[in-house]
C-alpha cells in the first residue's frame, strides 16, 4: 500500500473525512497563504544572515522590532487562513461561475494570470495609500524606521476585513481560476519579501528598468517628500512607469524609513489599529453625515478643516 493510500486510510477511518471535504474548498483559495507559511522559515534564515551582517548598525536592525515584525506576520497570516475562505473565497467562486471566459491553464494563460495579479496588486497598492479605509491597515507596514527583511513581515492582521482582496475579484469574473490567482499572488509576496533590504545596491539597468527592487522598494518606503507615495509596483516596476508614479532612489538623499506621524509603540494591538481609532475619531466631530463618511475614501493627510 502506498503511503498516501495509508494516510486516506487513517483518515477515512477516523470519520472525519467529510470534515476535511467540507474544509478542503474553504482552504483552497487561501493556497497564497499557505505558500507564505511554507516559505516563513526561508524568510527566518535570510533575516538571521542579514542580522549577522547589520546588527552593529541600530539605524538598521533592532532585534526586539524585528521579533515584533515577525509577530506581526502571525497574526496577519492567522487571520487570512482563518478567515479568506469564509469572506473571500464565496466572492471569487460566485464570479468564477458566472466568468465571461472559459480560460484552459497552460503556459499563456498562467503568464496572464501573473500579469494580472500584479497589475491588480499597483492598483490595490497605489488605493492602500491614497484611500485613508486601506491606509489603516496598511500603514503598520510602513510604521518602521528600519529596513530590512523582517519589515517585510510587518502586516495587519486586519486585511482580510477591509476589503483589498476586492481588488483581484475581476480577475475571476474574466475567467481565471481564483485559485491560481491565489498562487500567483503568493509568489508575488514571496518575491517582494527579498526586496526589503539595504545590503542590495542598484541592480543591471534591465533589472532596474523591469522589476521592483531593493532600490526601488528603499523609495517606496521613505518619507521623504519626494519619496511619498511612489513605486507601488509588487513583482514588476513597469506600472509605476506607464502610470507616473515611479521615482529613482536618490544616493544623495538616501530614504529616512517611517511614516510623517510616527507611532512608537511596541503594543501589537495599538500598531495594529492606531490608524483606524484616528479615523473613526475624525468621523466622530460633528458634521453631517456625508462629510464625515468623507474620511474614509479621502486621502490619509485630508482633513475636513482643510476641504
């Protein structure tokens, strides 16, 4: 008997095969977050390598920040695995099933899947931003003032709740398998999970010109006011590019990491949420409805005061 025969063997008999059948669709969508858990302990190992390199330089490795970042990362991943089934994964099948395309997987289409997903992540990004509701789940991304790879883990257990994973449901309504959208998503991350780094220079201009890169990202993660919301790319660069939103790293003004109201805080609940308390503070002073309702899909920095 084969090993995976003996497996479903156990399985069958424990009678809780119809638990994982009823389980198995739930998880299917969420293989991205599957991929990400898989590859956390190569995410440890070349954060523990980069330690060793930087953890002379305060200004770039703390390690108490950098066990936080990695809590952070749990909790964002807990709450994607717990949950994406149950709010996302009815979205995508209801529009896989009504797709206007029956789309065969192959090489082609697996190219226009990546493509699509990294298309849909600029402007899922570029929204994260520039619409304050997104902004206060994102923001404890870029609350650090260091950059490096634990960075990379820094989320919000809250994403699945705001609504960004909206952004990829076109997809499925064209025709492409939500479930592939999830992979294609997964190795998007995994992929940016390396551009978090200052021991990565420029890399060949071709690389510079098509891909995100650690250059790249150093910009998107400044504070500088040149450096304000740019470079949204995920995987490619190439839409920052086509959309003006792409800006060079400067070697004569090198990124100062962090947010212009910088929260220091080492309470994962309060980095978690600060950005959404202000928000629901500001729809609190009085005004009517529409008005306040305004904070939500206005700009982080917008204020009524200043309409």
């Amino acid at each position: 008997m084969a090993l995976m025969d003996m497996m479903m063997a156990v399985l069958e008999e424990s009678g809780l095969l119809p638990l994982w059948n009823a389980l198995a669709p739930w998880l299917a969508l969420d293989e991205r977050q599957l991929i990400f858990v898989v590859a956390t302990p190569v995410f440890i190992a070349v954060t523990v390598w980069e330690y060793l390199r930087i953890r002379h330089d305060p200004a770039r490795m703390n390690v108490p920040e950098a066990l936080r970042n990695f809590a952070l990362g749990a909790g964002y991943q807990l709450t994607e695995l717990l949950f994406a089934g149950l709010i996302a994964f009815p979205v995508y099948a209801f529009l896989y099933h009504h797709r206007l395309l029956d789309l065969e997987l192959n090489w082609a289409t697996g190219l226009l899947t990546f493509l699509g997903v990294d298309f849909c992540f600029y402007w899922m990004h570029r929204s994260s931003h520039r619409i304050r509701w997104f902004w206060a789940a994102h923001v404890v991304h870029h609350s650090s003032e260091r950059m490096n790879f634990s960075t990379a883990m820094r989320q919000n257990a809250t994403n699945i709740f705001n609504g960004m994973w909206l952004f990829y449901v076109p997809l499925a309504l064209i025709g492409f398998n939500p479930v592939w959208i999830g992979v294609a998503y997964a190795l998007s991350l995994v992929y940016q999970f390396f551009i978090h780094t200052t021991l990565v220079g420029k890399l060949p201009g071709w690389v510079e010109t098509v891909l995100n890169t650690p250059s790249h990202h150093r910009v998107h993660h400044g504070r500088n006011p040149g450096y304000i919301d740019r470079n949204y790319g995920g995987t490619l660069i190439v839409w920052d590019r086509l959309f003006g939103t792409f800006v060079a790293e400067d070697e004569q003004a090198p990124p100062e990491y962090g947010i212009t109201r910088p929260v220091h805080s080492r309470n994962l609940l309060v980095l978690w949420t600060h950005e959404y308390v202000d928000l629901f503070r500001a729809m609190a002073r009085p005004g009517g409805l529409l008005s306040r309702l305004k904070h939500l899909w206005k700009p982080p920095e917008w204020d009524r005061d200043a309409d």
